[in-house]
C-alpha cells in the first residue's frame, strides 16, 4: 500500500512544484483513500482521487489600489474554484502577507472533504490575497476590498462560488466586499456568507467555527465517557475561531488558560472568562496582530516569541494557523498527559505531531472535522438566503450542534480501529470522499 501512495505522490509533487502545503495535504488524505478505493474498485477506474487534487479553476488577479500616503499598492488576489460536484463551490477569503497559490490550493482542497462532511450541499473552494490588513485603517482596507471585489465579482454568484471569512477577512470586510459586488452587479443575493445580521448574515455566524470546535471536542470525549466540565484547555491564537471556542468551552465548565498571537502566548491561570474574552474582540479590531496588552489589561503571564503547546492541559485546541504545533510541541503536549487534541485551524498539527498523538492513542481530530462548523452555519446562511427567512439563535445553534454530532459520527464509523481507537483523520478522509466521489461518479467525466 505504501508503494501504491508513493507512486500516487510521486506524480502531485512533479505536478506542484513547490507547493509544499498543498503536497501536505494531499498526502494526508492519499494515506488514508487509497486503502479505501482500492477495496472500491469503482473509484479507481473512474480515477477520481486523480480529478479530485486537480482545481476545476483557478483565478489569479492584480489587485491595485491608493494607500493613504497616495501611494500605488499592488497585491495578487486568488480564488480556487476546487470541486462543485456537490454544490456551489464554497469557502472563506483569507487576507494574510504569507497567502501563495499553494496555501490556498491546499486550503481549497481541504475545503472539499469538510463541507461535504456538513452533509450540506457545498462544493470546495478558497481565495485571498496576499494583504496585509495590519496596521491599515479602515478607509484603507476598504479601497482593497473594492479592488479585490472588482475582479472577482465576474467568477462568484449565488449558485456559483459562495466566498466568506477567513484569517483576516471578519464582518467589516464582508461588508465592503459585498458593498461593491451588488453595486457592480445590482443585485442583493447570498453571494458572500459572514454578513452583517441586519443584511442577509445568519445569527451565530461569528460564533460558529469556535462552538463547533467544541460541539465536537464534546462529542469526541464523550465517547471515551468523559465531558469538559473542570477541564484545562489551551488555545492557540486570538481570531474569530479561538474566541468562539474559548466562550463556549467556558459555557461548558472548562478553564480556557492560554490564548496566543504572532508575538507569544498569554497564560492566565485564574482562566479565559466573560470580559476576558470579550477583550480579545478588541484585541482583532486593533489591527496589530499582538495578544501581549492582554497581559497589561488582566496582569495575565506574557510568553514572548513561544508557543502555548509547554503548558500543561488536558484538552489543547490549535486554532491559530497551518503547521503551528510541531513534533517538538506535540512531545511536550503528550508528556503533560494531554488527552485530547481537536484542531480548531486548519491543518495547525504538522505530520510528525499528527504521529505521536496516534502513536501514543490520545484523541486527534483534524480540523477539516472538528472546524466544520464555521462553514456549516455558511451553508444555513445560504438557505436562510435562499428562503428570504432568518431562523433564531436557538435554531441555528440546534442544527450546528446536530451537524457536529452527525460529522462526529461518520468519522467515528469510517476511523474506528480494531482496538477501539478511532482514527478520525481516516475517518474524516473516507467520510468526506464517498459522498463527493458519488457525485463525480454519477455526473460522467467532467
Ligand atoms: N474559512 C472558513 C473555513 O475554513 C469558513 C468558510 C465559509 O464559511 O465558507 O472553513
């Protein structure tokens, strides 16, 4: 099987040249699918693994525009239009100085596997640019997203590509994106998911990806018969994902300890709760890409240029940014005794981390799973769009949670091991497939 992986792999890298994250990510899901569609003959004849690493599209575009010194800036806008066997193609924008064609290649592929997880009818996609949004005042951003809006609108609709949120794209840029799309357009669709509540945007959007994070952290635990309650939790990062899962893991009865930016980590002992959390919303619409005043504000530890991975916890959550906890970090994870490792990111545990938290049988949910919840809520924002409705929160929270308990599910069918380990990054990878698979099956060679 090996052998049959690294002949499959050979061909990716000599296709995507450089493309390290991307080769990454396929690599993983190759590990586990082709055990898979080698007892599914079906798959293998129609070569679907080998259509499924290849983008449908992939649009590429200069994006000008006038700094506040009067300036001319040029950054590159992407969007990878991956897969729409399944549905419209779907996923966020991230604007962030690392963003390659790579980044977002392996982003989009992953992208195709989750949603299809929601069990909602979403194909896979991804863009951005390689923005920087720090240290840019309003004015500025919304001239880039003007610009960016300018090109791209001609590529999405409502039932062609769907974008939304991401690192650096929250309701302010949502906002102005789809400003200028219905200008250019003249017409108010659900082109963007992430909108504001009073235009179209779902109610727990924001919240999403973190509450899910947890739903799932829930369920995972729950089949070991374990809760959160008097858990210690550490998260990574400061956004969207990691303050929605910092509330609700506090909702939940555990003691969120640690969150972290570019600059170090915080570790506040006394726990992560009510205004504290709040504060990290500050924090993000800053613009400095710090957590270090948080110190200064709650007299919290600040760990300049380190990761929180060193701090004892029982569950760790990574929802910071890809290959942010290494093989290093997950040794020090492991021998605190962490239990449970659920990704909030996508893709933050590197391969070697990945192996030891298998090796060592301790729960691992990869996030293409575990962060589903983000882009769930996407998709009831869709249909909220499409019948010209809004549900209420509790509503919206009820499907969440059900879709979290239903991906929980699948990817323990697929991933259980004999022992009664489950392997959820299998499971995840078989789960997603079948379903977009059948698709391409049934809509001939496309
Ligand atoms: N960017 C989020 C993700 O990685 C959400 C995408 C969406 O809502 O379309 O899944």
């Amino acid at each position: 099987m090996e052998e049959k992986v690294k002949i499959f792999m050979d061909k990716v890298i000599a296709k995507n040249q450089g493309e390290g994250e991307f080769i990454q990510a396929v690599q993983e899901v190759a590990e586990s699918l082709i055990p898979f569609i080698e007892e599914n003959p079906k798959y293998k004849q129609a070569k679907i693994l080998d259509r499924l690493v290849e983008p449908e599209r992939v649009i590429m575009f200069r994006v000008p525009w006038m700094d506040e010194n009067n300036e001319v800036q040029v950054n590159r806008g992407f969007r990878v239009e991956f897969n729409s066997a399944i549905g419209p193609y779907k996923g966020g924008l991230r604007f962030h100085p690392s963003v390659t064609l790579s980044g977002l290649k392996f982003l989009g592929f992953e992208q195709i596997l989750k949603n299809s997880l929601t069990t909602l009818p979403m194909g896979g996609g991804k863009g951005g640019s390689d923005f920087n949004p720090k240290g840019k005042s309003d004015n500025e951003i919304m001239r880039f997203c003007q610009s960016f809006m300018s090109e791209l609108f001609r590529h999405i609709g409502p039932n062609t590509d769907v974008p939304a949120g991401d690192i650096g794209v929250g309701g302010r840029e949502i906002g102005f994106m789809f400003g200028q799309y219905k200008r250019l357009r003249n017409e108010f669709t659900g082109v963007l998911t992430g909108k504001g509540r009073e235009w179209g945007g779902s109610i727990l959007r924001p919240e999403a990806t973190g509450f899910g994070v947890v739903y799932y952290a829930a369920e995972m635990l729950k089949l070991q018969g374990d809760d959160l309650k008097g858990k210690l939790v550490s998260i990574s990062g400061f956004g969207n994902v990691a303050w929605g899962a910092a509330l609700k893991a506090t909702e939940l009865g555990a003691k969120v300890v640690t969150i972290s930016g570019p600059d170090g980590y915080i570790y506040d002992a006394d726990g992560i709760a009510g205004e504290k959390i709040e504060y990290m919303l500050d924090l993000r619409a800053s613009n400095n890409d710090v957590v270090k005043p948080y110190a200064e504000e709650f007299g919290a530890e600040f760990h300049e240029g380190k990761r929180p991975w060193e701090v004892a916890v029982d569950v760790a959550l990574p929802c910071a940014i890809q290959n942010e906890l290494n093989g290093e970090d997950a040794k020090k994870l492991v021998d605190n005794n962490v239990t449970c490792i659920v990704e909030g990111a996508n893709m933050p545990c590197t391969p070697e981390a990945i192996a030891l938290f298998h090796d060592n049988k301790i729960m691992f949910s990869p996030g293409k799973a575990s962060n589903a919840g983000g882009v769930a809520v996407s998709g009831l924002e869709m249909s909220q769009n499409s019948l010209r409705f809004s549900w209420k929160a509790e509503e919206v929270d009820e499907k969440l949670k059900q879709i979290m308990c239903d991906i929980h599910a699948a990817c323990a069918k697929y991933g259980k091991r004999e022992d009664g380990y489950v392997d959820y990054v299998k499971g995840a990878n078989i789960a997603g497939f079948v379903k977009v698979a059948d698709a391409m099956l049934a809509q001939g060679l496309v």
